[in-house]
C-alpha cells in the first residue's frame, strides 16, 4: 500500500499544492498526514473520498482514509 500511495495519490495531491505522508495501513485503514494546502483545505472530504476510490479501482480494496492535518514546520501560526 505504501508503495501505491507514494507512487499514484501523492504526487496528484503534490500537483494541487498538497503535501501528503504516508503514516500507517492497517485493518483497511489508511492513515496519511497532510500539510501544505491540504492542512487547512475545506473540501478534505472530497480528496479522501477521492483515495478510496481510486484504490478500489485500481487495487480492488475497500479502505478508509484517517487524515491528519499538520502545517508544515515554516508556516506561523
């Protein structure tokens, strides 16, 4: 899963001006940090549900996404 992760979703996310990590899969749960514009993105829910769905397709796995939102280390607060 980490290597699809990093490999397909992230550097799509990365072309939005995201930034996203892979952290954890386990029991069908993905876990991802995200940062840069995705810390404080309104429409988060659209892009997770955006991952699962683009896993089921291309991997056959019903997932869900648990997100965590961090700013990047240079930004204020």
């Amino acid at each position: 899963m980490e290597e699809y992760i990093n490999s397909n979703i992230i550097p799509r996310v990365r072309g939005d001006g995201g930034w996203a990590e892979f952290v954890s899969f386990e029991d069908n749960v993905l876990t991802l940090i995200f940062r840069g514009e995705c810390s404080k993105c309104v429409i988060l829910d659209r892009c997770l549900a955006w991952i699962c769905q683009e896993v089921k397709k291309d991997l056959g796995m019903d997932i869900r996404v648990n997100p965590i939102r961090r700013k990047p280390f240079f930004w204020d607060e």
